[in-house]
C-alpha cells in the first residue's frame, strides 16, 4: 500500500495511490465475511468482526504438531507479537510436549502458564477450546485451557496426583491427593507433610488397598477424633491446615452407613460411632462371651442385654464390656434363654 504519512494540503493523491485506499478499506469489508453495500457502517462491522473473532483459527495439524489457519477470508497477523493471543479447538488432544504454527509464521513451543514448563498429556483437548498467549519467545497456555493443571502456589490441581504413603506420611502438594498404600498393600495415614495456613486437600484412594485415616496419632484430626476409612473409589475427605493440625472439614465415605443386617450385625453412623448388635443363647445362670463383629479403634463405649422374649423376671439379663473387640451377656433366669445384646463405639 503507498504511504500518505508526506502528504500536506495542496498535494495531489495520484491515481494508483487512491486505488490502494480503496483496496485496503475493500479488503477489511470482504476479509470479514460481508458483501460490499451502499451502507456506510461496513467498515465499523469489519473491525467489530475482527476484534470478536480474529484470534480464533481451525487446526489441520497433528497431536503435539499443531497447525493453525485463519477461518474464513480472514487475514493473518503478518508476524509474531508479544501479547498475541490465540484460541483453537485441536483436532488432536496432545500426548506431551508441543509446539505451534500460526498462520504460516513458524514453530513455537506451547508451555504451561509459567512459560517454562513443558505442557503434559490431556493439556491441550478436543473436549474444550485451547487459550495461549505469545509472550515474546513462546505461547503459554491461559489458566482456562490449562484446566487440568491450574495451580495456586503450586498446589491447586484438580486433576489429582497419586501419593504412596511412607511410614504413615505424605507430602502435600496440591489440592487433591489420591492414596496409595505403602506396597500396595492396606495402609494408616497419620501425618500430612508440607502445607501452608488455609491449605486445602482433598483425599481418595489410588488403588484398591483401604486406608485408614488415624485421627490423632499425627496431625491430623477428624471429626469427634474417630478415625474415617477411605474404602470404595468414590469416598472422598477434605481437610482444611489451620498450619498446625489438618482438620477435616467433610467426608464423603460409603462407610458412613455401611451396615451388616446378619443376625450378629452392625450399622456405621456418619458421626464415626458404629452400633452392633445380636442374639446368643446363654444357659442358666451363665455368662458368655461375645466377639463383636467389628473391633472398635478406640472406645466401646457400653453394652447392654436383655431377654429375647417378653416375660416379668426383673432384670435376668445383663451385658458388660470386655475389651474394644468382646463384650459378656448374663442370663440369670434358671434356664437357657436367648439374650439379645447391644453395643455402641468407635
């Protein structure tokens, strides 16, 4: 296009000089999907159009590769610029890192928000639009691209990141934690490393191996200080760093009511308490001693007995606590009767 900036009053615009103006004002109208009119807001409407969606572009590359085209008759950038943004729906969801063609203008590398961290597996998605700023050597993924690994100091993820508890400890770095037992295998978590004040983390399981959350033992505490199980796929606790103790704030466990209807049964309650109870057969003036079908952690709190059939004898049965796994029923009548017996604790 022939430059103007020289012209002062009094000079002429020569001819192929006035067919660049109208060439140029003829190519926003058209690159921006309208039919030249007799309307004088085309112009207004090109930019507006421009403006609206001209960092939007199709992809035709590859995963890891990918290659952007401007839509339509819409013109490219002539060069890359700090602050250039971009928007695209991959047709490829990346599998590590990655770099980008934009219009023409050459490869560069996509990272992470930081502008230093290679982007990983699922960054980029055929699910959502994918964000990227250019700032000056790469283009960074925005916040809302990289939904997968947006963090708050470092730790927010929702994702999740699978920790192998060590010696009934993990290191906390980032919001959502999924357990692992030491070997595989059955394990406590006592002991949550790292955090700051007002630190948040929501805890699952990894694996199929429970894992029992010690209230107590170590810096963490749950409600009513009951130990909580974490034992199907679903069960979920979120716990809140006060930058002492981790407190639970919610539990979300298939144990809350998990419960056993055999005639020697048990109901968990979301408090943490479990409540047992069954029939035995007692003879006469005798005791016997009953093995609870859950040993409690910490506290049977009591047991009671009573016959299992209405009669006026007084008070012919009777159940005390042994340990947090037995408790003993008495039968006082002069014959073998049927005491149906109670316990509660945690």
């Amino acid at each position: 296009m022939a430059k103007f900036d020289t012209k002062v009053t009094g000079n002429q615009v020569a001819p192929d000089e006035y067919n660049n103006i109208v060439v140029g004002v003829k190519n926003v109208i058209t690159s921006s999907d309208q039919t030249i009119d007799t309307s004088n807001t085309q112009i207004t409407k090109g930019i507006a159009d421009y403006a609206a969606v001209g960092t939007f572009y199709t992809d035709s590359g590859a995963a890891n590769a990918y290659v952007l085209s401007s839509i339509g008759s819409r013109l490219a950038p002539n060069a890359y610029a700090e602050g250039m943004e971009i928007r695209f729906r991959a047709g490829n969801s990346n599998t590590g890192a990655s770099t980008v063609n934009v219009a023409g203008l050459g490869l560069k590398n996509i990272k992470k928000a930081d502008g230093s961290t290679d982007i990983e597996s699922g960054d980029i998605s055929t699910d959502y639009d994918t964000r990227a700023r250019y700032d000056g050597t790469v283009f960074r993924l925005s916040s809302f691209s990289d939904v997968n690994n947006f963090t708050v100091n470092g730790k927010f993820n929702t994702s999740g990141s699978a920790q192998t508890i060590s010696s009934g400890a993990i290191t906390y770095n980032q919001l959502v934690c999924n357990l692992r037992g030491e070997g595989n295998l059955d394990d406590t978590l006592t002991t949550i490393n790292g955090g700051t004040a007002g630190d948040i983390i929501i805890l699952g399981m990894g694996g199929s191996e429970d894992i029992t959350i010690d209230s107590g033992a170590g810096n963490i505490i749950m409600r009513n200080n009951i130990d909580r199980h974490l034992t199907s796929a679903g069960d979920k606790m979120t716990l809140y760093y006060d930058g002492t103790n981790w407190t639970a704030l919610a539990i979300e466990s298939t144990q809350d009511f998990l419960f056993s209807s055999a005639s020697n049964g048990y109901q968990y309650l979301p408090s943490g308490y479990i409540m047992q109870y069954g029939v035995v057969s007692v003879g006469a003036n005798s005791t016997v001693t009953v093995t609870l079908p859950i040993a409690y952690n910490y506290n049977n709190r009591g047991a009671y007995g009573s016959l299992n059939t209405l009669v006026d004898r007084g008070e012919p049965a009777q159940a005390v606590v042994l340990s947090l796994s037995q408790i003993q029923v008495r039968n006082s009548n002069p014959g073998t009767d049927s005491i149906r017996w109670w316990s509660i604790g945690y």
